[in-house]
C-alpha cells in the first residue's frame, strides 16, 4: 500500500523498543506459554526420520558404554602395578597366604589387611606384558567409543538439518497461502524473527539439546551401575550430588531468568535506538541531534550492560557451585575409599576408577541443567514459528474455477457491483460503491488521505474478500476466479518500488519469465530505460544490489514500469506510479502509459491532479464512497470536493509565496 494513503488497519503488535526493524528481533523468547504441547509438536516433527534417530540412539548407547567401561579398565591397569610393586618386595618362593599370615603374627595387621585386597606373585614385580594388553584394550575402547560418537553426532546433523529444512519450506509454503490482512496485523520485524531467527534458534537447540540430553541420561545411568557395582557404599556418597545439584540448578536458573529477559528487553530497546538513529542519520544530522542520540545510546548501552553482567554472573555461579559440590563428594570418596583399600575390601584400581565415575557423573548432570534452559528456549521459538503456521490460511480458490472469456478488443471490463468492505468491523470504510470501467478507459482515482483510494485497488486484486457485493472481470466475478488467473491479467506499478538482487534485466524480465530478448528490449524502449541503461558499465547486465541504490529512485521507478510494460496485463493499475522520476521523464513515461493503456483498463491514483487531467474518468471518493465523477473539465464546472482539491494545489503555493 503507498505511503500516501493510510487507510484503516487492526492494531499492530510492537515488540520492546518502538517499531524500527531490530526492535526486539533476533532475540529468541525466553519462555514458552505452553512448554508439553509444543514440546510435543516439536517431537512430532522428528518423526519422518524415526528410523535414523533409532541408529543415532543405539550409537550413542554404544559410545557411551564404551566409555564407562574405560575407567574401570584403567582401575584394571593400576592394580597391575599396584600388584606388581607389592609383588617386587615380597619374597620369591612363598606364598601370598603365607606373607599375609607372617604380617598377622607380628602383628601388622593394616599391612596384611591391604595385601589381602590385592593378588600377588611373589619375586615377579609388574607384568608389562599383561599391562600392555589392558592399556591396549583401553585405547581400543576410547577410540572405538569416539567412532561412534561421531557417527551419532554426524546422522543426529542430518536428522535436526531435514527436519529444519522441512520446518522452513512449510514456513514458506504457509506465507505465500496467507492472506494480505496477516501481513498487516503482523510488523515486519516481527515476522521475519520467527521465520529467521526463532527456526535458527530451534535448530540449534535441537542440535545440542538432543545429543547432550541422550548422551547425558545414558552416561549417569551406566556410571550409576559401574558405581553400585564397584562399593554401593560409595555410590550412595555420589548420589548426594543429584538432589544438591537440582536444588542449585533450580534456585540460580530462577533469579537468572529474571535478569536474562530484562537482557533481551534492553537488548531489543537498544537494537531499535540504533536502526532508528541509524536510517535517520542524515535528519539527525540536520537537526544538531546527535548530542541527544549519543545520550540516549549511552543510558540504554548503560542498562544493557547492568542486565547482561547481572545474568551472567548469576548463571556462571552454576559451574562453580557444582564444582564445590563435586569437590566435596570426592573428598568423601577418597577418605572413605582409602579406608576401604586399607581394610582390603576394596583395591587401588576399584577406588581410582571410582573417583572417575564420580568425576564423570555431575558432569553430565551439570550438562543436563543447562540442556534445560536451551530446549526451554528452543520450545519457545517453536511455539512462535507454530503460531505462524497456525494461522488462518486466505480463503482457497473456487474448484472449479471460471476463467473470463477471451473476446477479442473487450478485456478489461471491470464492474464494481453494490460493493462493501470494511478492515475492522466498526469502522466503515467502502459502502455499497458501484462503478464501471471499460476497456480502454483510463479511470482516475483521487481524494483525501484515508478515502479509500488504494484500498479499492486492494479489493481488485483479491487482496482481501469484499463484505458484500461483488467485482467482475468480463462478466465473470473475481471471487470465481483463481487468484494466479486474476493477477496474470492485472499489472500494478506502486509508488514504493519493488526490485530484487539481480540484473535489470532480469527484473524487467519477472514481469513475464517466459518472455524473449527482443521482448524485454522493446519494453525498455517504450519505457525510457533503455536511455539510462547504456551508461551503466555492464548495461542490463548491471546487478541491483540488496538495497538497489546503485541506480536513482527514477531510474527504479522506470524499472518497474517496464516490468508491468512487458507484463501486458487486461487492468493496469498505477499508485502514484511517476511520484520519483523528474518532469521530463514524467512526460515520457506517461506517453509509454498511453500506449499501454490502449485496449486496457487502467486506474490511477494520483495525489497531483495534473498528472490526471486527460482520464477517461475521474472518481473523487472520500471515506469510502464517490461523490463525484466525470471528467477533469466537467468536474471543475460542478464544482464541489473535485474543484477543491485541485484549487488547493494553487491555494498552497500562493500561501507559502
């Protein structure tokens, strides 16, 4: 819709900061409304690779096993030479019963206790052979163990990166069958953070969520049983870490939370103060306000730090805490566990590989409680992307559809037939409106900002469903019509130029992909922008960049016209389609119109009457209705709304003279 026209709209949601693009976009929502259900959903669309995800958690199972086993395996190792410097010292020719027996009878019992533990062969010392075998069987087993975590990781990618791509080609599908209203009620900033940023954000918690959550669960499962299995006494000790580490968890994850979503607000706030300033450079500039925009910046960069600093300090006490924690539990078990190897009922090799366990267990707890917060996170988004593909789709094209009869030196007739719309339902805005345009008429449209202008081209193009009443083309009504039908025989040139990354040629060419060389060239021609082109250094092949600011803004608007040129629809429609190009140009580009219109119905709508004083038609509306039509002389005559617009014009210069 042109910028001079603003007509009735549902209210617009805002995000934190005002409504400039970055105003809270690309920050992720901290919290989801309904955390099960969208979980649930989320799950739900992992299951066309259910199969895969079964192979990733049989690797991981796998991987993990292999892992737990090597400590106990090294445990094997240190009681080989634990064993072999005990056996060193001892006598060769006796036994161990009898060595342990000596020690009783004279009274050492703490040595006899601790040679009770282990197996000796007396005069031997350490068995490098059977050493070596264990240590190779280790590294066999962390290596085999890496394999297949890779493996998982690498089929766990695959599994998250379909299931995204999936979410965004839905996501895609579902913006192009939304109906124009959603865009209206929906900022822009909004809507490109759920399709960008919320999906990202979903793919990366995905990513590590997953992986961490299963190898996590899997490795404090298998230590738990190695623990039980080597002391239950020691276990018990260890377990004291999973209730001390969700209290700690529970208790910092609520006082961080707080100060991250103050984080994302004033990050939002700041993001909009900066896009605001930014893009206003040249009228803050102007208007010495740079001092006032430099102040702003500072308070705002200000709070951001406090809120950043607090959230992170808060959520960084987590890993100290649960280090003290773990420390303390290792305190435990290495007094506990030496006491065990002095009495005997427990070897070196059990206790050093039971420490690992210990280590090896409030990591992935840790893990775990951090694991919360990003599919937390990753939920959220969902939620917001779910949200949009929620959303009501327009209404779908009649099956079968009817298609307007191909009669020759007739199309374009379009007849407005008791017509009425309204955006909200208690502001009015088209009542019962009737008009009729033949082919080849040029039909001007004009009136006070509000009047309904460019709603009423919006109605043409099916942007939105009327109320009541109804629209034909040719006799047949649009509502019959597939939209693709309809558009394909409509051209519209706005006052906001649309042009996209690419060459011009290629954007004269969107107008009609199927169109030749000869085509697109003759369409330039007509259009004046085959004047321009030459200057350029690669001449149609020039490459628009994203902005398209590497040609003027007349230049771009004669672009457009081209496009439409080459389009040549049966209804042509113009929002103040020459508002950018300079007088002379103007003068060429409506002669191009002229013959364009020829045989084709067009409407106009025009801020500078003088730009419309040779249409066929000319309708003057205010809120929503005609109140005049005719042609410019006659309506001049009559006098009335007509006569004052365009008395105006004079009456303003006069006033500012």
């Amino acid at each position: 819709m042109s910028d001079t026209e603003k007509t009735p709209r549902p209210p617009v949601r805002r995000g934190p900061g005002g409504g400039g693009p970055f105003g809270g976009a690309g920050m992720p929502a901290e919290k989801s409304k309904a955390f099960g259900p969208s979980a649930k959903r989320l799950v739900g669309r992992l299951r066309p690779e259910r199969m895969l995800i079964a192979v990733v958690a049989l690797l991981a199972i796998v991987s993990v096993t292999l892992s737990v086993l090597g400590p106990k395996m090294l445990g094997t190792a240190t009681n080989l030479i634990f064993a072999g410097i005990l056996s060193k010292q001892v006598p060769a020719g006796e036994t161990q019963a009898q060595v342990i027996e000596g020690l009783r009878a004279s009274g050492n019992n703490a040595q006899a206790d601790l040679l009770g533990g282990v197996t000796l062969t007396p005069g031997s010392g350490i068995d490098f052979g059977q050493l070596g075998s264990v240590l190779l069987m280790v590294l066999a087993i962390y290596v085999f163990s890496s394999v297949f975590s890779w493996g998982q990781s690498y089929l766990l990618n695959g599994v998250v990166q379909r299931t995204v791509f999936r979410l965004r080609a839905d996501v895609e599908d579902k913006i192009n069958r939304l109906p124009l209203g959603y865009f209206d009620r929906m900022p822009r900033g909004e809507l490109l953070s759920r399709v960008t940023n919320d999906i990202d954000n979903v793919s990366q918690s995905l990513q590590q969520s997953l992986s961490q959550i299963m190898t996590s669960l899997l490795t404090v499962i298998g230590v738990i049983v190695m623990m039980f299995v080597i002391s239950p006494l020691l276990a018990l000790i260890a377990l004291v870490t999973i209730p001390l580490t969700l209290l700690i968890t529970a208790v910092v994850a609520k006082r961080s939370q707080k100060l991250f979503v103050a984080q994302w607000k004033h990050t939002g706030t700041l993001n909009a103060r900066i896009e605001e300033s930014y893009s206003g450079h040249a009228l803050v500039k102007v208007f010495g306000r740079h001092r006032e925009i430099n102040e702003v910046f500072r308070q705002k960069n200000e709070e951001l730090y406090k809120a950043s600093f607090g959230a992170q300090f808060v959520s960084g006490i987590i890993m100290p805490a649960m280090m003290f924690v773990g420390n303390l539990v290792y305190v435990a078990i290495a007094v506990v566990g030496g006491l065990m190897v002095a009495s005997g009922s427990l070897s070196l090799g059990d206790v050093q590989a039971f420490i690992q366990y210990a280590r090896q267990f409030t990591q992935p707890l840790t893990q775990l409680g951090s694991m919360a917060n990003v599919l937390q996170s990753g939920v959220a988004s969902a939620e917001r992307v779910f949200e949009l593909l929620d959303a009501d789709d327009q209404t779908p094209d009649p099956v079968p559809a009817a298609t307007p009869p191909a009669s020759a030196g007739s199309a374009g007739r379009l007849v407005f037939d008791d017509v009425s719309f309204r955006y909200l339902p208690d502001v009015p805005l088209i009542d019962n409106l009737s008009l009729t345009a033949l082919p080849g008429q040029t039909v001007a449209i004009v009136g006070p900002t509000g009047a309904g202008k460019t709603t009423l081209v919006n109605l043409i193009m099916r942007f939105y469903e009327l109320d009541s009443g109804r629209i034909t083309l040719d006799g047949t009504d649009i509502a019959a019509m597939t939209r693709d039908d309809l558009r394909s025989r409509t051209g519209m040139v706005l006052q906001d130029t649309w042009l996209f990354g690419g060459t011009i040629r290629d954007n004269i060419a969107y107008g009609r992909p199927e169109a030749t060389e000869e085509e697109i060239l003759a369409a330039a021609q007509a259009t004046y922008v085959d004047r321009f082109v030459h200057s350029l250094p690669d001449g149609y092949d020039t490459v628009l960049n994203d902005e398209a600011d590497n040609v003027s803004a007349g230049e771009k608007q004669l672009i457009t016209i081209a496009r439409a040129f080459l389009a040549a629809p049966s209804v042509l429609i113009l929002d103040e389609a020459t508002s950018s190009v300079d007088t002379r140009t103007e003068v060429l580009v409506q002669r191009a119109m002229s013959a364009l219109r020829a045989e084709r119905t067009s409407f106009v709508i025009a801020h500078r009457l003088s730009t419309i004083r040779d249409a066929d038609l000319i309708l003057v509306m205010e809120s929503g209705r005609i109140v005049q039509q005719g042609t410019h002389d006659t309506l001049l005559a009559a006098g009335g709304a007509y006569a004052n617009l365009y008395n105006a014009q004079f009456a303003g210069a006069t006033a500012a003279e």
